[in-house]
C-alpha cells in the first residue's frame, strides 16, 4: 500500500478517535455519557441524560461524529484514491470511534460514523441509508431497530447504486461489528423489553 493511502487511513482512525460525545458534554457542563445512562457515548445517551440542554448536545453530537465519517472519505476521493483506498478510509474512521485511542478504546457504537462513511461514498447511498433509518424510526419509534435494518441494507443499497464490490464488502463488515455492539440491544428486541424513542426525561432503555 502506497505511504499516501496509509497516511488517509491512519488519519481518518485518528479522526474517528475523537469521542464527541465526551467532549461536547464536558464543553456544556453534561454528565460523563460514559457514567450515565446507557454509557456509551453517542448522540442517543447524550440526548438521554442532556436534562435542557440534552437536544442541542445529542444534535452536536451526531452531527460531529457523522463528518468524522464524511470527511476522511471524500478527502479520500479528492485525492483520487482507489475504491478500496475509500472504503478503507471510512472503515478506520469507524472503528476509530469505536476504539478511540484516545479514550482508553472504549467508544460510541458506530451508527453516525457509518453514516457519515455512506454519504462520503456516495450522496445516493448516504441518503438511502438515511431514509431507510428515518422511515423505521417513524414507523417503529425505536432508535436500535432502526440502525439495525438500515445498516443491514447498507451492502445492498452500494451494490445497486455504485456496483463497487470493494465497498459492499467493507460495509458488510461494518454491519457486522455494528451488529455486535447492539447485541445487548437485539437481545431487548427478542424480550420485547427494547423501549421506545422518547423525550429526554422520558427514555430509559440502553440504546444509543
């Protein structure tokens, strides 16, 4: 691999590695994500424990770890990377926020950062993908079950829309892993015990 490329890659899994969860709640005066609620560091426990200022900072947040996903990859393209190049990009970028070495590797569960990758490969996939977890969310109100069937239809909608092998495959691993950090949750599911989206004050279950 030619020192460029591992330069990308590199840099997208140091990217990855800035958990912006804990920083934005430190910058707003919130309680460690990692501490409460679900404790994990992602929009959906921000949003969870944020009290008042739980909206804007879970909104901070998922924007924040969507571009640490977005950003390497179209860097990436800029520069005329290969396909694979690309896709391996948004891949250490993911698991940059999932293993964060800058966080004692322990981070987020991936659904933004996997999000931001998709709009990075492409806008029609990022916006596929997207849609598809929105509709669920409508429909379903639960925030787990909906990142759950849109990554899983991530590898399909790339095969259709961009015909990259590379890319399906790296995705498909990408699901993989992020079925893997929501087993807990998928084990809810199957009890029916998984709770609903709700207002701050309100959601008590563990996804995120």
């Amino acid at each position: 691999m030619e020192l460029n490329a591992l330069l990308l890659i590199v840099g997208a899994y140091l990217l990855g590695s800035i958990s912006t969860a804990i920083i934005v709640c430190r910058m707003m005066g919130l309680p460690d994500p990692r501490e409460g609620g679900s404790g994990n560091p992602g929009a959906t426990n921000v949003l969870r424990i944020g009290g008042e200022k739980g909206k804007k900072a879970a909104g901070i947040t998922l924007l924040f770890d969507m571009l640490k996903g977005l950003l390497p990859v179209l860097l990436a393209h800029g520069l005329g990377a290969s396909p694979l190049v690309i896709v391996l990009v948004g891949f250490a970028a993911f698991i940059g926020h999932l293993y964060p070495v800058f966080f004692g590797f322990k981070g987020g569960k991936g659904v933004a950062t996997m999000l931001g990758v998709m709009f990075g490969l492409s806008l029609p996939i990022g916006l596929a993908v997207a849609g598809t977890w929105l509709f669920v969310a409508k429909v379903l109100k639960i925030s787990s079950l909906s990142a759950l069937i849109a990554t899983i239809l991530a590898p399909i909608y790339i095969w259709f829309l961009s015909g990259q092998v590379e890319w399906v495959w790296v995705s498909a691993v990408m699901t993989l892993i992020l079925f893997w950090r929501h087993k807990g949750n998928i084990q809810r599911l199957l009890n029916g015990e998984e709770s609903l989206i709700k207002a701050p004050k309100e959601t008590n279950d563990k996804e995120s």
